[in-house]
C-alpha cells in the first residue's frame, strides 16, 4: 500500500480509523437503546397484580414505540455513516473529497454530525420519557411512587449517558485541533471586518450607514448593529454606525465601545440612497430588519459557505457561532467600562463552575414572554450539577443570576439555601422600566452579559434578546457552546431572521391526529421545539401543520455565498496551517 510522503497514513489506515469512529458511535447509540429499554421493561418485573402491570404497561406503550424508533434509527444511522453521507443540511453541496484524506486535519463531518446528533436524541428521548411519566403521575395518583421511581432513573441514566458523551470530544484525538480551528476561523472573520471596516480610500469606498435609533432594548439594539454588519459584509460596504442622541448614552456609541472603524466614520456628503439599490450605489442607508419587503439570503440564520466545512466540524450551532464573531467584532468596551466590570468581578468572587441564570420580568411578562417562576429555571441548574458532579467533586454550587427584578435574587436564597448565589441586586434596579435607559443601567447590564457568558452553563429565556445575546458571546469564548444553555421558552433565533427550516432525516407516519407526515428530505418551517420529544412545523413539501418527532429532523443550516475577501490570509500566521 502506497504511504503519503509527508507522512500521513494509508488510505487503508485512515479506512480502518474511520469505520472505528462510526463503530464507537454506534456503540453510544446501542448501548442508549439497551439501556433504557431495560430501565422501562425492569419496574415491570417488581410485585404488582395482574392489572397493575397491565395498567402500567399501557402508559408505557409510547415510550416502548419511541424506543423501538430508536433502535431502527441506530440502523438507519449506521447505514448512512457508511454511504458517508452528511446529516447537517446541505452541506452535501460542499466538495470535501480533499478533507475526507486529510487526516492531519480534525475529524469528518459525519463522524461530528452524529456524535452531535446522539447527545441531542438522547436529550430528545429524556424529553419525550419525562413528559409521558409526568403526565401518568398527575392522571393517576395511585400509581405515583412507582412511576416518579421510574422517572428518577430515567433521569439518573440520561445524565449519566449524556456525561460519557461529552467525553468524547476529549477521547476522540481532536480536542486540540477543535480549539485550534475554532481560534483560526474567528480570527479569520475578525482580520476580513476590520479589512471591510478600514479601506484604504474612505472617500472612494461604498458605504452602508446603520442609524442606531431603534426604539428598543439593548439586546435589540445589539442585534441591529448586528444586522447591519452582516448586510455590510454580504454587500462589500463599509458600515457607518449613526449613533448620536443613543438611548443609553446621548453622546454615542464611540464613548461606551471602540469605534468600529478606526479610519472611516464619515460618508463625506455624498448622496444616501436607501435600500434596495444597484451594486454600484456609493452610499446606503438601510432600514430596520423588520421592514424589509424583501429579505436577502444572507441574513441569519445562513452562514458563509466558503467557511461552512470548517465551522460545522467544531461547533454545532454554526448560525449563533457565526453572529457571535460580529458581536466579537462590534462589543469592546473601552478601558473605563472594561475595568468596571473586571473590578465588580473581582468583588463577587466568580469562581467556577457556575451557572448563570437569566429571569427576565418586568415588561415582557404578559407581552412577549410568559411568567416562569424560580424553581423552573432552578430545576435546570440542579440537572447540570447532578450531571457535573459524576465526574468531579463540586464544592459550591454557584449561581450567577441576572434579572431585571431585585426581588428575585433574595427569594432565590431564601429558598435555595444549598446554592450560592452571585449577583447585585443594585443592578437590578438600574434594570427597571422607568431607569432601563441610562449610562449605569447600561454598564449593569454589560456586567450581566459579561457574566453570564462566563459561565459554563446557561438557564434564561430565548425570548428575551438578552439570554439570545448572552448565548451568543458564549460561543465567542469557547469552542462549542451548542450544548451550554437550556431555554425555557423558544428555540435560538434572531429577530427579522429568514425561515428557520429542519430538514427530516427519517419517514413519519402520523400516529395521533395533532402529527403530520415526513418524508426524507422534506423541509420543515420550525415554529418551536415543546421539549416533549414534539416540535411545531409546517411540511413545506405538503403544507400540513403540525407536530413532529423532533429527533426524526435536523437542522438544516442554509449556506451563503459570501464575499471570501481573497485580500485577506486565510491565516495570519502561515505556522497555525502546519500545527
């Protein structure tokens, strides 16, 4: 067998790794199966009479259905592993011969796409398990013992199935070359925005002008500026950001954060026309996301598709990843708010692990968001520390917790006492509707942000652009954060966002009158995930509305072709490229 001279292995060596990786993962896969088949079929097997057992095994009929789902799942998986065909939208489209051979060079997408996928379907399979059980716990008060015995199980095994998964990105020989990637690519992005934000004739260069006057909070505003860096960047424009007379600071933004241009600020008096214009129209004024007739293909969730192979192999939320870097880009505190918020952590003694939660109150409640109470999200942050602590001691069981409600952060202590609990509830007055618009609201909240991006876990609300926001910025410290948060509410989006669309991986035949029927391939518009094992969608392919077996899906990431800036090196140090 012919050796490759730069020392890489044999295509019959990189053969036989690659099916031991698919071996490991349907390994995972099986043993998930197995061992929560027993879980359900082992209290069957205690004392009971007849009638109890037959009683008991007819609430259980779903779940054995999911199971059994499950086990042909694992076949179809294997079987799609070995015809190397990706589970990770239209990636398909991309032409990654030349990274399958490259073993110096991480691992395939199909090996990441389904490692990915077994830790969500597992989750999926938790979700559905938990809802059927509760609801048998409420209808039938008799049986409660036996089945929340049940339930408490199931729960013990999930963590300890998802807790041996996430081991094996560590295990699995690329964990270097994950945190490596991730660190080239960002920095990729961030040399090609300050390249767009810094040309070298400002006059002469077309310019996008984004007017910060949003009448909205900050995480909204956040967004916008967002929006306005990724049109600037799909369009080739430089972007002027109009921020005098800000809400938060009527001085601007130039004296909160660095500008984010360092050279072209001005558009010279030349004429603004407003979008949608021609390619060659010098300077553009957009509206806001929400009134645009038309929205370009570009904007979220799509994600360039010249870096698309690169991003999905190391994280598995590649549309948040992406939005993050334009975050990264925009939100740099200058030196005074920065050493403010570096001096009140230093106060607070934030040390890990922690986990941070967000509870939004005030005026979303009612409006965009529904009231959710203090054991919702501490129900969660439990889960995570029961997980954690089967491999690792945990001495403290930290909670960050940002809200708008100074009320929140005492009653959390009075009636968690086990936890400690890390906040300002000074912040949280700075954060109340008649107050929400100042300079000191807007360092708390930056503080917020700040600190619960820190954290190794997340519980808030995706309704509130503030835990949207917050996810985000997690993304921007660390490898993968896709599996860092739970929302009580939504599914991860961005407001004004393109459709969001999963795409069915298994046939579905509808086995109650609320489900809708799939075929491979069909796209589903996504309207939520009910973390029951169920998803609202419509079947674009037959128009039918309706629920879905959400691990029958998976997202489909919409590729765009963005300008690749060829100006600038794909690494700034051509060293990075041999590591």
């Amino acid at each position: 067998m012919k050796h490759y001279s730069n020392g890489h292995m044999s295509f019959n060596d990189f053969f036989m790794m690659y099916l031991a990786k698919w071996k490991r993962a349907a390994v995972v896969l099986l043993v998930v199966w197995v061992g929560v088949t027993y879980l359900v079929i082992s209290p069957l097997r205690c004392s009971g009479s007849t009638e109890e057992v037959a009683e008991f095994q007819d609430r259980l009929r779903r779940v054995s259905s999911q199971l059994e789902t499950l086990r042909q799942q694992h076949s179809n998986l294997i079987a799609q592993i070995r015809k190397s065909s990706g589970l990770n939208g239209n990636l398909k489209d991309i032409d990654t011969g030349a990274l399958f051979f490259d073993t110096g060079h991480g691992p395939s997408e199909d090996y990441e796409n389904l490692r990915r996928r077994i830790q969500s379907n597992t989750k999926e399979l938790w979700y559905y398990i938990s809802n059927e059980l509760s609801k048998a716990i409420r209808n039938n008060d008799n049986k409660i013992e036996k089945l929340q015995s049940v339930l408490d199980q199931v729960a013990d095994r999930k963590r300890s199935l998802l807790s041996d998964q996430e081991k094996l990105p560590e295990l699995d020989g690329y964990h270097e070359w994950r945190q490596m990637e991730a660190a080239n690519v960002s920095d990729l992005i961030q040399r090609r925005l300050r390249h767009l934000q810094n040309p070298p004739d400002c006059r002469e260069a077309r310019k996008l002008i984004c007017n910060l006057n949003k009448g909205c909070g900050f995480g909204c505003q956040l967004h916008h500026i967002v929006y306005c860096l990724i049109f600037a960047y799909a369009t080739e424009r430089t972007l002027i950001l109009n921020s005098k007379g800000w809400r938060y600071n009527t001085k601007g933004w130039d004296y909160v954060f660095y500008p984010i241009s360092d050279s072209c600020t001005s558009a010279y008096g030349d004429k603004v026309l407003q979008w949608p214009v021609t390619y060659d129209a010098k300077v553009v004024s957009l509206p806001f996301i929400d009134s645009i007739s038309q929205k370009p293909k570009f904007l979220p969730l799509a994600i360039p598709k010249d870096l698309a192979h690169r991003i999905v192999r190391f994280n598995g939320d590649p549309a948040s990843w992406w939005i993050g870097q334009m975050l990264k880009y925009v939100l740099k505190p200058r030196p005074a708010m920065q050493k403010s918020i570096n001096e009140t952590i230093a106060k607070m003694n934030f040390k890990t692990p922690i986990v941070g939660v967000h509870i939004r109150r005030t005026d979303k409640v009612g409006t965009e968001a529904a009231f959710h109470h203090i054991h919702e999200y501490m129900a969660h942050v439990k889960d995570y520390y029961d997980q954690l602590e089967l491999t690792r001691t945990v001495d403290v069981r930290r909670v960050y917790l940002a809200t708008d409600d100074p009320n929140v952060l005492e009653d959390a202590r009075n009636k968690y006492p086990s936890y400690q609990f890390l906040g300002d509830e000074s912040v949280a007055k700075t954060a109340a509707t008649h107050r929400r618009y100042t300079p000191v609201s807007l360092a708390g909240l930056l503080l917020d942000l700040h600190m619960l991006a820190m954290c190794d876990y997340i519980v808030c609300t995706f309704s509130s652009q503030v835990g949207r926001v917050a996810y985000e910025m997690m993304q921007t410290n660390r490898v993968d954060a896709s599996n860092s948060f739970f929302s009580l509410d939504d599914i991860y989006y961005f407001g004004g966002q393109n459709a969001h669309d999963r795409i069915a991986v298994m046939p579905h035949s509808p086995e109650h009158s609320q489900d809708i029927s799939l075929e491979v391939g069909d796209l589903i518009g996504i309207a939520g995930n009910h973390w029951n094992g169920y998803g609202r969608g419509t079947n674009k392919r037959s128009n039918m509305n309706g629920l879905i077996p959400w691990y029958k899906t998976a997202d489909h990431l919409v590729l765009y072709p963005f300008p690749e800036y060829k100006q600038v090196p794909l690494y700034a140090d051509t060293r990075q490229n041999e590591l």
